[in-house]
C-alpha cells in the first residue's frame, strides 16, 4: 500500500475515532438553523441587522474551533478527556465491533438535525419561483387590501380600519387590470393572527398573508389625527420584497371628509396599478422612463400615440393619441415632448414650436428625469444637447432609450463613430435582457451612420436585424436599398424595392406621392441622381400645387447643383406662401451660396437660423460657410 493510501485511511479512521465528523455532522445544520432562527426573530424583537451578522461570524470562528477541540477530546462519563493517540506508523486499524450497533444519543440528534435543515432548505431550492407572478391566470395584478390601522388615539375611529379596507375594495374591484381579494378572503387569511398589528406587519407575517391570499401586492395603512384634521396613509408593497411601490397621503378637515378621502386614495391606487401593468405588458423602457400621469386613460393614450410614433412611423396618428392623452391629463408633460416631435417630423414648425415651449413652461413641475428630457429638446446648440442626453444616461445606464437620444444628438451633427458606439451598447443592453428592441430608427440610423463611415458588412447587419425584428417597417428597408444601391447589387435592391412600395401602399396606406418621393430619396442617396430627379419631377408633374414635392425638388436641384436656377426659381414661389419657413430660407440662401452671392445669402441663412424649431446642423453649418465667404470678401 501506498504512503499516500495509508496516510488517507489512518486520517479517515481517525477522524472516525475521535467522533470529529460526528461533530461535523451536528454542527453545519445545527448553525444553519441557528441563522433561520435568527432570521425571523431579529425583526420580531426589534433587533439590530448587526446582531444576524455578528452571529455568523462567531459561527465561522467556531467550526474550526470545534473541530480541532472534537480532535483533542472526548466526552465521556468520567468527564472531559483528552483522546489517546494511536501509533500513526502502525497499519493497524481499530477493529470493528462485531455484533449490532448500538443507537446513540448522537445519531438520534443528528437525524432531527439534518430532517429539520431539509425542511427548512427545501422551499428555497424547489420553490424559488415563489410569488414569482404577481398576475393571476387571466392576467390581472391581484392586490390584498388589510384592514387600515387607527393611530388617531380616537377609539371613535375604530370602524374606519375595516371601513377603509372596504372601500377601497369596492372602487378597487371596478378596474379591469385589477384582481382584489374581498374581505372575507383577507378576514380569513388573518383567522390564526387575531391580534395582529395590521399596518406594522414585520415581513415574514406580510409574506405569510399574501402567500394566504395569493398575491404578493398588499395595501397597507394607518388612520391619524392631529388636531381636528384626520390624515389617512397608505403605502402598495411588496410582500417578497418588502418594496415599497408608492405611498400615498390624504387629509381632510373632520371624519365627514373620510368617504371623500377613501375615493381619493382609490382613484390614485387603481391608476397606479393600472399604470403599472401596462408598462409591464409593454415590457419597454420607453414608458418606465417618462413620469407617470394621474390618469390611467392618459397613460393609455400615451402608450398608443408612442406606439404610432416610434413604430408605425404614422405621425399623423400619434398627434391625435397625445392631443387625447394631454386632453385627459393636461399635467401628463412627456405627450407634449412627444408631440412637439411628430409636428416636427411632418415639418409644422409653429405647432412643434408651441408644444416645445408648453413642455419648457412646466419643466420645474416635472421630475429630474422628465425636465432633462425637456431641456434636451429645448437645447440650442448641439454641446446643450449632448450634456442634457448625457446626464440622462448618467441617471440610468441601462435605459436604451436615454443611450438612443445621447446617439440621435451625436448623429445630428455627424459624428457618427460616437453615435455608432452609443447605439451598440443600447443593443446589447437589449441583448442582455434577452428581448427585442422594437425602435425601428435605431437599426436605420445606425445603419446609416455605418454607411456614412464606410463599415458596410456592419450596415448590412443591422439593418437586417432590424427587418427580422420589424418585418413591415419601410424605413428599414428604404436604407437597405440604399445600401445595395450604393453598392452596384441592384438585382436584390429592385427586390427590396418591390417590397417596400407594397408595405408603403397595402400596409401603412401611404398615398402615391410620398412612395414617389421616397423612392428619390432613395436613389439621391445611393448617388443614382437621374433616376431620383424623374421621380422629384413626377411628383411635382403629377401634384404641381403641393408645396412639399417642389420643396424636395427644389432643395435636390441646387444642393447638387443640377440646376441651380430652377431651383431658387421653384423656391422663390415657395417662400411668396411661406415666407418665415426656416428650411425654405436655408434653400434659397444656399442656392445664392452656390451662385456666388455671399452676402445675401448671409442674411437669409441668418434668418433661417433666427426661425428654426431647434437645432438643424444643415442650416448651421451653411450659416458657417457663409459667414467665411463673406468675410473672405471684405
């Protein structure tokens, strides 16, 4: 036999004789134990959290303590001995007894040991989705309302704890989003704990009830009075967690106002939880990031307008979702910020003006998030811009949506390597929760910031990650066709292209002109200027009196300097209608740049500036050009 083998088996044999493992074997769960215990007894009397920790480590000093004493020693009925050694050269073992073993005190300790460590360790391994839904099968989020605790000194208020409770109930159980447990659920679940105190349930007894009632979302609350004025509080926990979702404090001036303030608490509850699960159900940052309405049926409306802006791209639809939602809850401010984009989008400069400066007007009202989002848009210089997104970011890292407009103001005034580097890492913060992101401008802006930069297998990537994920969307694929375009694989582009006009007329129902305009959009991007210039001409042939498509040809002719006088000409009966539209001036003044006429177009494109919605990078950085040339010739 080996040194090793004979070294491991006296090891063995002696720590069998000196009952070290026996020792073991009572120790580990007789401390585990231990730590439960403690567990449940440290908030039930009050104690410290130190108290939990300093236990552990005085057991963690103990074990091996016991250990080496359970080496040295033995107890024995003459008393504490020191164990005898044994010859560790000898080969020679312990023999066995013969004969059946006899049933020690030790063994019977050690059974009821282990039985009551797997009693105990069993639900946290086997049940660890516990309370894990806070949903019932049909979807609901199931809520338990306890009884309110009077804390008035008044024994008069005695019938308000469970007078609260009903109430709250009743105008509870009228939300279709919401499941309440009735009263004699929660009357029930309570039977064992008679003399409870309800609204300072230590966590265990919280978890034990909502376990009861199935639920994990308790309301919770106290009656006061301070003078002849009676205050009502309540707070929505969770039991699991012990999270306190939101409190909620009402007051009225006698106990005649305690119907009125048992309607108001309702009403801010249910909204709240109504609020809730639609942002679960959503399941995106867009609407955990916005400050909540007051009004479920706004934040419903809000969440319809988002989904046209965002997804559908239909601005027209989501100016009416948010005009209902600011309707309903005029104190909602995200919808206006959301607003003042989809007017800007379809170029309706005063009304995208107006609801900017409406959103900057209440901005101290808002929370820190919501003001810097407003600020953002309000920003009159690309630096403002990026130092607002940037603290958006700031406040919550892994929010996609506060990366997406740190990435949007870095794209705006191209620098696009910085806007490419942000949206990456909003995707893989998606990829990190294992869903989708459905915002469609992120994969055709990202993938044009690859194009810009020349990363065309990267280009390629993302936009058809976006096409798998947004199958309908037409921007995605109006950048893919630009993309193969570019690139001289116009067999595939046409398929492209095919697709694209029939998602633009058989699914979001856009009419012919903007499928022609877009399609010049198109080939103007991909270089191809003779086809994107019949289809601007068709346009204007077809619908000569829409100032939208001279617009777009008049800006195509002079920016690429195909025919700079027809287009300052189309461009000057444009400006005899519109004569303050800062995108027009900024044409006619760029056109007169091209042409020579340096100080003339100095003060138009000053004018374009004086008249924009926000920052426009074209317009500042023609304003720029100009300025050098003019001073150039003086």
């Amino acid at each position: 036999m080996s040194t090793k083998r004979k070294n491991l088996n006296w090891l063995i044999s002696e720590l069998k004789r000196r009952n070290v493992l026996r020792v073991v074997a009572m120790y580990a769960p007789g401390a585990f134990i231990l730590l439960e215990v403690m567990d449940i007894i440290t908030p039930a009397l009050s104690l410290p959290p130190w108290v939990v920790t300093l236990t552990i480590i005085i057991l963690a000093i103990g074990f091996p303590v016991t250990v080496v004493l359970a080496w040295i020693f033995d107890i024995t009925p003459e008393g504490v001995k020191r164990t005898e050694d044994l010859d560790k050269g000898s080969d020679a073992v312990a023999p066995p007894v013969p004969g059946r073993r006899k049933l020690r005190l030790s063994d019977v300790v050690i059974v009821i040991l282990v039985a009551a460590l797997l009693i105990l360790i069993y639900p946290k391994i086997f049940s660890g989705d516990k309370l894990a839904d806070i949903r019932d099968p049909d979807g609901k989020i199931s809520v338990a309302v306890l009884p309110f605790e009077n804390l008035s000194g008044d024994t008069l208020f005695n019938i308000w704890s469970d007078g609260f409770q009903n109430l709250l109930i009743s105008t509870l159980s009228n939300s279709d989003e919401i499941s309440v447990r009735q009263y004699e659920a929660v009357k029930n679940a309570f039977a064992a704990n008679e003399n409870i105190n309800y609204a300072s349930l230590k966590p265990v007894l919280s978890e034990n009830i909502a376990k009861k009632l199935d639920t994990r979302t308790l309301i919770l609350g106290s009656i006061l009075k301070a003078g002849s004025n009676v205050r009502v509080n309540a707070q929505l926990v969770d039991a699991e967690t012990e999270e306190i979702y939101r409190t909620y404090q009402v007051e009225g001036p006698s106990e005649d106002d305690l119907f009125k303030m048992a309607d108001s608490l309702s009403v801010m509850i249910k909204n709240f939880v109504e609020i809730k699960k639609m942002t679960e159900d959503e399941n995106t940052p867009v609407y955990r990031a916005v400050s909540y309405s007051g009004s479920s049926e706004a934040f419903r409306y809000f969440i319809h307008g988002t989904d046209a802006l965002l997804v559908d791209m239909d601005m027209r639809k989501a100016i009416q979702w948010l005009t209902r939602a600011i309707e309903t809850d005029s104190t909602f401010i995200t919808p206006y910020v959301f607003l003042s984009y989809a007017h800007a989008q379809l170029g309706q400069a005063q009304a995208a003006r107006y609801w900017r400066d409406a959103a900057y007007a209440k901005r101290e009202q808002l929370p820190y998030a919501d003001r810097l989002l407003v600020e953002q848009l309000h920003a009159e210089m690309p630096d403002e811009e990026i130092s607002y997104a940037q603290q958006l970011v700031g406040l919550d890292e892994l929010n996609p949506m506060y990366h997406h407009i740190l990435a949007l103001a870095y794209y705006k005034i191209e620098d696009y390597k910085e806007a490419i580097s942000i949206w990456e890492r909003a995707l893989e913060i998606h990829r990190k929760w294992g869903n989708d992101w459905k915002n469609p401008y992120v994969y055709f802006l990202l993938g044009d910031a690859y194009h810009k930069t020349g990363n065309h297998e990267r280009e390629n990537e993302i936009l058809d990650l976006g096409n798998s994920i947004l199958p309908d969307n037409f921007m995605i694929l109006q950048f893919k066709a630009i993309c193969l375009l570019s690139h001289g694989e116009k067999e595939e582009a046409d398929k492209i292209l095919a697709e694209y006009q029939d998602i633009r007329q058989n699914i979001t129902h856009c009419p012919g002109m903007l499928i022609l305009s877009g399609l010049g959009y198109i080939y103007e991007e991909a270089g191809m200027l003779q086809e994107a210039e019949d289809y601007y001409r068709l346009t204007v042939d077809i619908e000569p009196e829409n100032p939208n498509w001279k617009n777009t040809l008049s800006w195509f002719l002079i920016d690429n300097e195909v025919d700079i006088d027809e287009g300052l000409e189309m461009n000057e009966q444009l400006l005899e209608r519109y004569p303050d539209n800062a995108l027009l001036l900024d044409t006619k003044g760029w056109g007169l740049y091209k042409k020579g006429q340096y100080e003339e177009a100095l003060a138009l494109l000053t004018l374009a500036w004086n008249n924009r919605i926000s920052y426009i990078h074209d317009i500042y950085q023609h304003l720029q050009e100009a300025e050098k040339a003019a001073a150039a010739l003086n």
